[in-house]
C-alpha cells in the first residue's frame, strides 16, 4: 500500500461514496476506483462492500482504515 491508496482508502471510508471521495482527492471516479480495485488485488481481498451507490468498509477494510489513520496521526 502506497500513501496514494492510503489517501484513496481515507477518503472512501470516510465519504461511503466513490465520487465524493474522488473529488476529496482531486481525482476521477473511474481513476480512484481503479486504485481501489488494485489495492485490493494486492490483499487478495475486498476492503469495501459495494451497495448500489454507497459503499461500507469489510472487517478488512474497517481494519485497514484504522491501522491506515494510525499512521497518518
């Protein structure tokens, strides 16, 4: 994980929402997906539950936010 993807993990935790977190970032939608999508590809598993158009952090995904907030304090 890269402090990008920590940045892109942050951001969509805290908004539930791919395009907020997107525009948090100064990115895309389709761009912040992507490192999303990778960095869970890297974990070999899902860190956030995809429900319509919100989304909510997987146990994984819950503890990897707070180990990330962790270090970002």
């Amino acid at each position: 994980m890269n402090l990008k993807q920590m940045e892109h993990l942050l951001a969509l935790a805290s908004t539930g929402s791919f395009s907020r977190a997107a525009r948090q970032c100064f990115l895309t939608q389709p761009a912040l997906s992507r490192s999303v999508q990778v960095l869970e590809e890297e974990l070999g598993a899902r860190l956030f539950d995809r429900l319509g158009r919100r989304v909510a952090p997987t146990p994984l995904g819950e503890g990897k936010t707070v180990t990330t907030l962790g270090l970002t304090q």
